[in-house]
C-alpha cells in the first residue's frame, strides 16, 4: 500500500488517477467522511500492491532493487524520481509489487513454489474465486512475505460493542483482553460484564486475555496495591479469584496492570508476578504484565519506581509497554503517543529483556485541547475519524510533526475558542508498525478498542501476518 499526502488544490480523483486505482477504493480504505472535502496534509491510504521503503544512510538503489526482487528502473518509476543519482537518507520509495504472467499449464502450486510463497497468500492477494481457474496470460501479484506478530487489543466498550469490535477485526487480533477487573482491598474481584466478548473471541480465534488492575479514573490504587502486596492472605485470595474467573469463563492467560504501585511495594509486586506465575503455569495459563513507559532503570516517580523491567521480564511470559499518554487530557497538548519517545522506551527495555517478549503499545485515539492551555482543564478525546470531520468542519491544514511522528491541526470554534488536536493517521501508524520490525519485537497491543480508525487495521494487514494460537 502507499500513503499519499493531500497537496493543495488535489482532488480525489486526481489522486486515484495518479495511482491507476478506484476512486471508489480509496474513500472505502479510509472510510472518508466527504470524499469531496480533502484537507491539505491528509495522509491517505492508496490501496495499491506493493511497499514503502524508506532510504537509510549508505543504500542505493541497486541494493534495493535486489532486497525486493524488482528492477531499478520500476523503483525510479513507481517512486517518480527526478534524479536517481541524487538519494538521500529518509526519502520514501514506493517498491513496486512483484508480479507474474501465467504460463500455459502452470498451476498456482508450481508459481507459489517457484516465489517461495503459497498458494493461499497469492489466492487472498489476487482476490482469485476459484484457484483451479487460472488462464495464460493472467497477471498474478506475488506477496511478498511479511513478518509475523502476535496483536492484543483492550476494550472498556459496552459487551455489545465489543463484540461487534471483535467480530469486525478478529482476523487481526491474537488475544483481546475486556478492562478490567477491579482489584478490591479485601482481594475480591469486581466482576465484568465479558460473556459476549468472550464468545466473539472463541469464535474469531482470538485468545480472550483476562485484564485485573487496582486503579480506577478517579483512584491511584496505590493503597490497594499496599495491602494486597504486603498481605500474604490477600494475595493468596486474589489469585484464587482470578483462576476461579479463567477456569469458569474461559480465558486462557492473565495480564496484571498494576499501576501508582508505591516504589517501596518493588519487590512485593516482583513477588506477587512470580506467584501468579508459579499458580497459572502449571493449569497451561500465561502471564502478561503492562508497564509504564520508563526509559531508563532509576526512573523517578509513582508511576514508574516500582515497575522493575528486568524482573518482569524475566518472569513474565511477555509484557506491554504502555507507550502513549504524553499527551495526558490533563496536560498541556502534544503529541499522545511520540515516536521518538517511544523509541527510547524500547530501547531500555531490550537492555534487560529479549525482543519476543515486548508488545508495543499503540493507542487509537485522538485528544483535542483548548489552547492556551489551563492548568487542570481536561482535552475531549475521541477517534482520529472523528479528528478528520472536525479538521474539514473547521477548514484546518493537517501538520505533520516529523520528529514525533504524529498529525496535528488547530482551529477557532464557533465561540472564537481556539484549539488544538493531536491525533493517529496513516503516517504514524506506519512509523510504529516500522519500529516494530526495527526492532524484533513480539507485537502490537492497542489502548483500546471502540475509536474507529481504518487506516491503521489496512495498513496493519498490509505490514504483517497475524498469528493466532
């Protein structure tokens, strides 16, 4: 796929001319409020076989001809570049796919074997009916082959919408956990309304994940996090709790979000992880864990002091890194989730645990502020569609902040209010999911379902095959 960014005086059908495709596939790819409203800086997800590489220091274009299996010549074109001598680190080249005309008597079999993919993968890419009915001369697109992930997504929707998130993007998710039981100080479980959710994760093949946390929006858990660490009777009962909930409703693993836990409470919670551990393991139950986002291990403050990344690391069968909210509603506006804060995060965290036990966290959702900002005063969050209406209601330029990685536009409402809104588009996601290959890592968990934003599950198929258990 390749991301186009609206210029000035572009239309729609310009741009799906430009890329010999559809109008009609690029409005349904982005779900466009108003195919006839473009906004100058929208990126926009053009449904096209093929990919994006991005010119690190040193390449050329020769040796990234031959990484994709394409010509140079293609690469020239496809990319519309003026001077291919002139390369520079950072330019976007679009890699043109690689394609195949059907030879008489050749069987899907014979062309998956000879590209060294299968016959499903060609099959899904070409849209073919009937496999048996192929004929000479066709044109086939021969996907290229994709890393695998595992993706987890959270939900604190209603049990109907999450099923219906559910049954709508299954085939993209590897576990789905429902926020979250609520943790008590006596080590009782507020219950959760998640049959529905459950069963649309049986039926999807998606792992249902089993959330518990000890915080609520208006309490920082931090005295319930006390008394259940430092209980030996509490924690004994929590955990009774829990695998009486995964025996009976089904869940097959348990992720423990502890947060504001007091950093004198380090060693109680790297104890309780192991506990959990040494009671879920042997019923064949995994252990995830979500972290704050510390960059490095004397990292001062509540939220951070007591998450210990090498111990959950180590006795955690994976983890989530909580890498969003810099953009806090309560703060001043900037981008939620930076990438180049993101990527510090991450590179702690392989300081002291392997790749294939990091998920990175990805939130969907956009935050619109008022501006001047107000010490206290809450941003209005809701989905980067949302962003997009408001943006062509408004008439305001999208702004893309390279070195966070992340869209962002101002406007005056009709009260003469000024705000300022930092959301999620095709150019962010893609830079996450990048970093996510960069490094190795074992997936993507969104913060949370229930924001619509099909631009990041076409671009998340696109980039990765999704495992399922």
């Amino acid at each position: 796929m390749i991301i186009h960014v609206v210029g000035r005086g572009e239309t729609l059908w310009q741009i799906a001319n430009r890329y010999a495709v559809p109008m009609n596939s690029i409005i349904q790819t982005n779900a466009l409020p108003d195919p006839n409203k473009l906004l100058v800086g929208q990126a926009l997800v053009i449904p096209k076989p093929g990919t994006t590489h991005v010119v690190k220091y040193g390449e050329t274009l020769w040796a990234i001809a031959q990484r994709y299996g394409v010509t140079i010549q293609s690469i020239v074109q496809a990319s519309q570049l003026t001077n291919p001598n002139l390369l520079y680190p950072g330019t976007t080249l679009f890699i043109p796919a690689i394609t195949h005309t059907v030879h008489p008597g050749e069987a899907l079999w014979q062309i998956a074997s000879r590209y060294g993919t299968s016959v499903q993968a060609i099959v899904s890419e070409n849209q073919i009916t009937n496999p048996n009915l192929i004929y000479p001369g066709l044109k086939l697109v021969i996907p290229r082959a994709k890393p695998a992930i595992e993706v987890n997504a959270y939900s604190y929707q209603t049990p109907e919408a999450a099923a219906q998130s559910i049954n709508e993007i299954g085939p993209l998710l590897t576990y789905f956990s429902p926020f979250a039981y609520l943790i008590a100080e006596d080590g009782s479980l507020q219950p959760v309304k998640d049959d529905a959710s459950i069963q649309a994760s049986v039926a999807n093949r998606v792992v249902p994940m089993m959330s518990v946390t000890n915080f609520t929006s208006s309490h920082a858990g931090s005295n319930v996090a006390h008394t259940i660490l430092a209980t030996p009777e509490i924690r004994e009962k929590v955990l009774t709790n829990i695998v009486t909930v995964m025996d009976r409703k089904g869940y097959k693993g348990l992720n423990i979000d502890f947060e504001n836990v007091l950093p004198a409470d380090r060693e109680l919670y790297n104890q309780f992880l192991q506990m959990a551990v040494d009671r879920l393991h042997p019923k064949g139950y995994f252990v995830s864990t979500a972290l704050a986002p510390k960059v490095g291990p004397t990292q001062a403050g509540l939220l951070y002091e007591a998450h210990d990344y090498e111990a959950h690391g180590r006795i955690a069968d994976f983890v989530v890194l909580m890498t969003y909210e810099w953009g806090y509603r309560l703060g001043p506006p900037q981008a939620i989730s930076p990438i180049n804060q993101m990527r510090r995060v991450v590179e702690y965290a392989l300081t002291v645990m392997p790749a294939d036990k990091i998920f990175l966290g990805f939130q969907i959702y956009a935050r619109d502020w008022k501006i001047p900002h107000v010490k206290g005063q809450e941003a209005e969050t809701f989905s980067p569609q949302e962003a997009i209406r408001r943006a062509i209601k408004y008439g305001a330029n999208i702004q893309y902040d390279t070195t966070a990685q992340s869209p962002f536009f101002r406007y005056v409402d009709e009260t003469g209010q000024a705000h300022e809104v930092w959301f999620e588009d095709a150019r962010s996601a893609q830079a996450k999911f990048d970093m996510v290959k960069d490094y190795n890592l074992r997936g993507v968990s969104y913060w949370a379902l229930g924001y619509p934003y099909p631009q990041n599950w076409a671009l998340l198929r696109d980039n990765f095959t999704i495992k399922k258990s």
